[in-house]
C-alpha cells in the first residue's frame, strides 16, 4: 500500500466522527428542545432506525463489490451528509423517524463500502494496523467534535444546535470528498461482481455468520460508558455525576493513544483468537470490578469505577484488533463488501438491543448482572476460537477448489501407433 491511500482513509475518518462527535453531544437536547419531540419519542425513533440499519448492511456490501467499493462509499457519505441536513427541517415525529431511518441506513452502509474499499487498498498483512490507527483518528475525532458540541450546548441557543449538525453534514461532505480522491480500482471479476451466483452468499457461510453473531454479543460493551455506567453511577453509587463523562475521557485517549500498540501483536487468525480470549477473561475482570462500586461512598466508587474502566479500554482495544483480523481474513476477496456488511451489522444490532439488554442486566439485577454480563461476554470470546478455525477451514478448501477450477488441464496422450 501506498501512504497516500492510508493519509486519505485516515482524513476521511478524521472529518466524519469530528461530525459526529458534536451530532452524538448535541442531538438529543436537538431533537427535544429545539425539534419539539418527545423525549420516549426520540428514543423509540432512533431505535426503529438503527433496526432498520442492521438491515442495509449486507446489501450496501454487495453494491460496493459489484459496482466498485469507491463510488458507494461516497454516495453513501453524501447520503449521511443529506440525512444530517434533514434533520434541521424536522417538525413532527413521523418525519424524524423517516430521516433517522435514512440517517441510519446510510451509516451502515458507509461502513460496508469503506471497509470493503479498505481491504481492496490494502494488503492483507497491514489491515488489521491501519485499521488501528483510523480507530485511534475516530476517537481522536470524536473529542474534538464533542468539545464543539461542548461549545453549542454551553450556547444553549436554537443557532447554536443548528450549527453542530451543519457541522456534522458538512463533516460528511468533506469525508466524500476525501474518498473520492482514493483510487477507484474496478469491482472484482467475480460472480458477485457480475451479479451472478448465490445471493447473500454470507448468510450461508455459517461459521462466518456464526463469528459475526458472536462478535455482535461482545459489542455488548457499545452502550456500557455511554448509558449502563451513567445510569449505574447515578442510581447505584455515591459517585459524582461528571464521574461518567471522565471515564468517556479515559476510554477515549487510551484508545487514541494505544490502540496501534495494541493491534501490532496481531498478524493472523490464531493471534486474533488469542486477542479475543484475553478480551474475553479481561472483560469479566471490568465486570466483576464495576460491581463492587455498588453502594459505595463517593471516593472508594469513584476509585473502583475508573479501575474498572481502565480494565474495560484494555479489553475493548483486543476486541477490536482481534476481531478486525478475522472479518478481513476468513471473508473471500471476492466478496469484500457483502461479508464486511454482515460483520459490521453486529454494531448497529447492539446499539439497538444494547441499551435495553444492558440497562435490565445492571440495574434491574445489580451485582448478579454485572456477573452475568461479563460471563457471557467471555463465553462468546472464547466460542470464537473454534468457530474462526472451522471459517479458516472452509476458506482454504474455497480456495483450493477455486485453483483446481481455473488450472489448466493438461492432455491425455493417447495410444501411439499406426
């Protein structure tokens, strides 16, 4: 790979989640104050959109590999920018949910067509650390972006909401433009380019499917520090409010700041499954620590919730490494973008069941939920071993078989005589 295509992914990124860090500050006191909805209204809208989001996933993934990851990934980020503007129009609950759901759909398929661009840029054996640092540039992104919604929200003004998410649109606009400048490269000449072949081939390729089932309940941890802790530290501790923006501080510079470190161990499936155990053993750790915070005085929580935060970014940053080495290396060339839909779909499925499961596990459960919490995550952590080398099995006999097609046969001679 060139610098030039990883410099380009990286400021693509960068605008985008500088976007979406003052949309994810500013939206909700938006969408009430400014927009007239109800609150329970908001939440159910964005909930029937993310689920209409886990739906588009595989589709966008398959477009981008028919008609080239490039041009989707900018049609869909124009798409965001689209939606996003939408949403300054909004009067009324019926056109919020529509424009959510548009708003959704266009993020989850962004995601499809750039990671199904990423892996048609880059080699197999850089993915996994380049994907590190644009991980480190969107958290980086994300503060910078939550520092400006800082400054609308402190405003307080109708303009200054309306200006974080022109921000965000025009972020987005920006990030087209960036992976339009990117090499277009040509779909690949494959059936699923073609448009020919099984359709959804992913969805039958099951211990794929199965990884990705996996990975979406280890990306129970999404709504952890953005809802579960602050609702925890508010009703089950003595611990100050502003304990939970700290610890969103924390999550995000040790991201920002350790996750290449992180993800260099990481070259292939067996080091991605090893990542993912320690994921796995290291989040029950943050669980079993979060519950001690219960019923604790301001100081001893405090101290016990940053411990257990700390314990949580270093399980998040394995996760991530771990399972971005397998979603590249067990799905086929061929159908990048389809497999990469599948596998990104476990985010949008988690920030739309997330929520409820996590809030009915902590603070309907307390203590016992932490614990269960953190088993299941580690039971699925360790499930993916066996799963990934069953999916590395499939690829390689794929594979074979693929060769033996395309090798050319050689004549048999026949009986030699007159």
């Amino acid at each position: 790979m060139t610098p030039r295509p990883g410099r380009l992914l990286a400021l693509a990124q960068l605008a985008n989640s500088i976007g979406d860090g003052a949309f994810y500050v500013t939206s909700a006191l938006y969408f009430t104050r400014i927009a007239g909805l109800a609150p329970a209204r908001v939440g159910l809208g964005l909930t029937l959109a993310w689920g209409a989001g886990s739906l588009v996933g595989v589709p966008c993934g398959r477009l981008a590999d028919r008609y080239g990851p490039r041009g989707t990934a900018v049609l869909l980020a124009l798409g965001t920018a689209a939606a996003v503007a939408g949403f300054l129009l909004v009067r009324g609950f019926t056109p919020f949910v529509l424009t959510a759901c548009c708003y959704a759909a266009a993020q989850s398929g962004l995601a499809a067509a750039r990671q199904a661009l990423l892996g048609r840029l880059v080699s197999a054996g850089e993915r996994t650390g380049l994907l590190a640092r644009l991980q480190s540039t969107l958290n980086g992104g994300l503060a910078v972006g939550a520092a400006l919604g800082g400054i609308a929200l402190s405003a307080g003004t109708p303009a200054a909401y309306r200006g974080a998410l022109a921000l965000d649109a025009l972020c987005f606009l920006g990030c087209a433009g960036l992976l339009l400048r990117l090499p277009a490269g040509r779909p690949r000449a494959s059936s699923a380019a073609a448009g020919g072949g099984r359709r959804l081939a992913v969805l039958r390729d099951r211990p794929y499917a199965l990884l990705a089932l996996l990975n979406t309940v280890l990306l129970l941890r999404l709504p952890l520090l953005s809802l579960a802790l602050p609702l925890w530290i508010t009703e089950r501790t003595g611990a100050p409010a502003w304990l939970a923006s700290a610890l969103f501080v924390l999550n995000t510079c040790a991201v920002t700041l350790f996750q290449v470190r992180t993800a260099g161990s990481v070259t292939g499936v067996d080091t991605a499954v090893g990542a993912l155990r320690r994921s796995g053993l290291v989040t029950a750790a943050s669980c079993a620590v979060f519950a001690l915070s219960a019923g604790r005085s301001a100081w001893p929580a405090a101290v016990i919730l940053v411990a257990g935060a700390t314990l949580q970014v270093v399980a998040e940053m394995w996760h991530s490494a771990g399972s971005w080495q397998l979603s590249f290396d067990l799905a086929p060339a061929d159908r990048m973008g389809e497999y990469q839909g599948l596998f990104g779909t476990g985010v949008t499925v988690a920030r739309t069941l997330g929520p409820l499961t996590v809030t009915w596990l902590l603070l309907d459960r307390g203590t016992l939920g932490w614990l269960v919490l953190g088993a299941l995550m580690t039971a699925a952590a360790y499930a993916t071993g066996p799963v990934a080398r069953r999916a590395a099995r499939r690829r390689d006999t794929a594979a074979r078989d693929a060769r033996d097609r395309t090798a050319p046969r050689t004549a048999v001679p026949g009986p030699v005589g007159g």
